[in-house]
C-alpha cells in the first residue's frame, strides 16, 4: 500500500507540472520602457479536464484549505518576490479556472540574471531591440530560468526526452497517460505574448504588428513540448 501510494503521489507530482504548462491558454502582456524596467501582466485559463484530473488526485496529497492550482500559482508567485528586482508580484482568481499574475521589474537583464541566465543565448535586448531564440540545443538555459523544467516529473514530458517524436506520437502517449480527452486539452495549450516596447516598431520577425508599439508572438504549447522546430521573434523600434 506504501509503495502504491508513493507512486500515486509521483504521478500526481508529474501531472501537475505538466498541467500547469501544457493545459493552459496564457496570455502575457509585456511591457518595456525605455530604461530597461517595466511590468509583466499574464492571464492563465485551465482546462477544466485537467482541474478534473487534478481533483482525483487530490485525495492522495495532505488536506490543503486551498485547491492545488491556487496552491501552485501562490508558490509561483512567492517565486518572483524573491527576485530582487522584481515588485509588486501579486495573483488572483478569477474564477472559472483562470487566474492573473502581475509584477513591476526595474531591469529586465538583471531580472534574467537572478533567474539564472547570466550568460545565456535565449534573449538578446539592446536599447532598441529584443530577440528571442529556443532550440533544442540551448533548452538548458531555460531549465535554468524555470527550474521546474528540471524536475524528473515534468522532464519525460519535454523535448529533450522526446526528440524527433511526431505529434501524433505526443498525442498518444498522451492519451496513454491521461485518457481520451488528454491529447485536445493539450492540443488546445496556447501561448501569445503581446509586448509593448518604447518606441514605434521599425520591423518585426516572427511575430505580427499590432498599433504602433506592440508585437504579439504566439505558438501551440505542444510546439515547445517537443521543439522539433525553433521558437524564436525579434522585434526592433525607434524611440
């Protein structure tokens, strides 16, 4: 019974954090001024399939007042009013399934820097640029700007375990995994981040125009869990 139970808490340990990535419809607001400071605003909408999951594991874990995706976006949270240059974190509920995050940074370098990027090839950003390039060959360095990419639950998850594996292949195992509803909930997962610079946008890559000052990236989840091709946008302004 030990042994049953441990291994139901792994499971749900490694649901979880794919959950937390992989299920969700994430929008992110960025903004930069011009002295490299500005404020990040992300809204986060679950899929109730995965809530529902997360609900049948629950039993297993230690009474919590708390619901496990409120737990895990509170954890985040406390996570980057650690970092020294960031302020004002904070998150709420909005209620079905979605929840907003938000936080001041005074330098977006030094920000990178304390999450462990000091030297790193994911970002480059000047006085009048951004540019943002993930392969397979740099994924390290983002394991060490999001450690729970790290974590043995979520890594069989990851492209580095599953390199040159088709979607379909993905999807699969998906549905071994989680069952029927598993590989749409997935397949659903979103990312678009709008970023609004100082400036007016002289050329974008990548990403699509919006206005004057604002670029928007986006790109299926599924894309990053398995990477077979780059993600990457730059974005350069006139002040």
């Amino acid at each position: 019974m030990a042994y049953a139970l441990d291994m139901r808490r792994i499971l749900l340990q490694s649901l979880l954090l794919l959950l937390l990535f992989s299920s969700c419809q994430v929008t992110e607001e960025l903004s930069m001024n011009a002295d490299g400071s500005g404020s990040s605003y992300t809204d986060i909408h679950v899929e109730q399939f995965f809530i529902d999951v997360l609900e049948d594991f629950s039993e297993f874990l230690p009474a919590n007042d708390e619901s496990m995706m409120d737990s895990a976006i509170k954890a985040y949270t406390s996570e980057l009013n650690e970092a020294g240059t960031v302020s004002a974190a904070s998150w709420e509920s909005k209620g079905d399934n979605r929840y907003a995050v938000s936080f001041d940074y005074s330098s977006i370098d030094t920000l990178l820097g304390e999450m462990g990027a000091e030297n790193q090839s994911l970002f480059e950003i000047t006085d009048n640029s951004i540019s943002f390039h993930l392969d397979i060959s740099n994924y390290p360095e983002l394991k060490a700007l999001v450690p729970f990419l790290s974590d043995q639950n979520f890594e069989v998850y990851g492209p580095e375990y599953n390199q040159g594996m088709s979607e379909q292949d993905y999807l699969d195992m998906i549905y071994f995994l989680l069952g029927e509803d598993g590989p749409e909930a997935v397949s659903n997962g979103t990312v678009e981040i709008r970023i609004t610079v100082p400036g007016t946008i002289t050329s974008a890559s990548g990403c699509r125009i919006e206005g004057t000052n604002t670029a928007i990236y986006a790109f299926p989840i599924i894309d990053f869990l398995l990477l077979n091709n780059p993600l990457s946008f730059s974005i350069s302004w006139e002040n």
